[in-house]
C-alpha cells in the first residue's frame, strides 16, 4: 500500500470510529469487536518480506526523530525491531502460531474446577503499542476431555501475542477455550497493568484492571464466590 492510501485510511478509520474523533477518545480505549481487525490480504506476503519492509519503516521512524542511524548502538534496531514483532511479539496474529492442542479422555473422572491461576502473560496495547502485563486465571470443568495444564499457558501466550486491548484478549481467551474443550463452564480472569496508564497520559502506577469471561456455570454466584476464593492470594 502506498504511504498515501495508507494516511488516507487513517483519516477514513480516525472520522468512523464510533463517530468520535481521535482526539474526542484521547486515551479512552475503544474495544470493537471479539476478533483482532485484520486485512484480508494479512498474510499474501512472507515473514520474511514483513520483516523487510517493518525494518525499512521503523529506520524512518528512527530518522525522522532525528537518531543516527549510523551509530554502532542504533545500526541494529529496526532489524532487532521487525524481528521482535514478527518472531515474537505479534506472531500470534498469525493462525499458522496458534498452538496445536491434543486433548486427553478424563480418566481421572474429575468433575469439579480446575483453576490455573497466575499465568504470566506479556501483550501490547493496540492503540499505543507499548506493554499490558499481568496475570491470567483459568477455570473450567471438563466436559469428558481434558487439556495439558501448560497448554493453558500457549493458549494465553497465542492471543497475548498480538496488539490488543484486555477486554478482547479476556474474550478471545474463554471463546477459543469453550471450542478447544468441548464445554461451556469456563471462565477466564485477566489482572493486568498498562504501561500507556503507568508510564505516560495519566501516569497512574498503582491501578490495575481486571477483565473476567464466565460462561456456562461460572454465571452463578455461588461458581464465582468459589473461584474468586481459590484465586485470592
Ligand atoms: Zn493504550
């Protein structure tokens, strides 16, 4: 896309946007839907292209703020940069990341809860691309089929690794959870930090949010009184 259809898109996004301006919503983050917005040509070019056009823009970027892009300790960067968002960071947005999950009969016939609690998750805020950090907690009840506890943890990791904003990835999470284990009695809890509130606009460092998904049971209160107490610390 040229770098004017590009800006004209902006301007096009910026003025539909709920009707709101960019301005009007400043820090306020919008949530648009459960699905990641993707183009529909998001992967008719490689890997290995993105990473060559990310660090072809991110050295303008560098430029225009004025660094020397010949300096020994800035030579790298947009290199490490695309690399880091295409390997790593926001490789999730990719289907072909998500990963492979095998689900085991319930052998053990457990039929109550099973939390993970305190996954570690790192993500990126969609609308100013620095860091969202926390915790996830998950519960479910099998519906016959169980699930690898570390596979929990890809799951998280696969919607983490992508822009987001807390609210779709806590979505994303629970949905892809009751289609992965066959159940509706799953419910996902995300605590997290956002560093566009901690580290700029407000710079509050001590708030947190937390985000929950409860579907099937854990839409009783007695289900959330029970697994708010076993989450607790
Ligand atoms: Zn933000």
């Amino acid at each position: 896309m040229k770098h004017q259809e590009i800006m004209s898109n902006i301007q096009t996004n910026q003025s539909t946007l709920n009707q709101f301006s960019e301005n009007e919503i400043g820090d306020d983050h919008l949530y648009t839907g459960i699905n990641t917005p993707m183009k529909a040509d998001a992967f008719s070019i490689s890997d290995e292209v993105k990473k060559k056009k990310i660090s072809l823009l991110f050295a303008e970027i560098m430029d225009i703020l004025g660094l020397d892009l010949t300096d020994d300790s800035l030579k790298g960067t947009p290199n490490r940069v695309a690399k880091m968002y295409v390997d790593e960071i926001f490789s999730g947005l990719n289907p072909a990341n998500k990963p492979k999950i095998a689900l085991f009969e319930n052998k053990y016939q457990y039929n109550q809860m099973l939390i993970e609690k305190n996954i570690t998750f790192y993500s990126n805020c969609e609308h100013h691309f620095v860091p969202i950090y926390g915790k996830v907690h998950i519960a479910y009840i099998s519906s016959g089929k169980v699930i690898g506890l570390s596979k929990l943890n890809r799951i998280v990791q696969y919607f983490a690794q992508r822009p987001q904003v807390q609210e779709r990835l806590t979505n994303q999470i629970g949905q892809d959870l009751i289609s992965i284990l066959e159940t509706l009695d799953v419910a996902v809890i995300v605590d997290a930090k956002h560093l566009c509130v901690s580290s700029r606009g407000i710079k509050d460092e001590s708030s947190s949010t937390i985000t929950c998904f409860y579907s099937g049971v854990f839409n009783t209160s007695e289900k959330i009184i029970e697994l708010q107490n076993f989450i607790k610390d």
